[in-house]
C-alpha cells in the first residue's frame, strides 16, 4: 500500500494524499498545499524543470 502522496502526484490531484485504515475501512484523504511556494524553492534549488511543472498538473 502506497500510504501517501506529497509532490509526485500521479492521478491529476496536485493535492497531498495519506490514507487512514481503521480495521475495515480505508480512507484517502487529500490536503491542499502551496503548490507555488514550493515550487519556486524548488527553482532556486535548480530542480529540473519537469519536475517543478509536474506538481501542479499532479502528473
């Protein structure tokens, strides 16, 4: 089980994901982040662009 998600999203949701399992029920819950901080930081850092486009396409 891939428990979460944060800046490599695959499924078109930018969003952060974690799951909760709570005995018979699985639960996904995503949560919005500032998308646009992090990718300036990730700019200033020198990160392939890709990379930097990908988090807010969530592909």
């Amino acid at each position: 089980m891939n428990v979460g998600s944060v800046g490599q999203p695959r499924d078109g949701d930018p969003k952060a994901s974690y799951a909760i399992v709570d005995d018979e029920k699985l639960e996904i819950v995503r949560v919005p982040y500032d998308v646009t901080a992090v990718q300036k930081k990730m700019r200033k850092a020198g990160l392939d662009s890709l990379l930097i486009e990908r988090l807010a396409a969530g592909r």
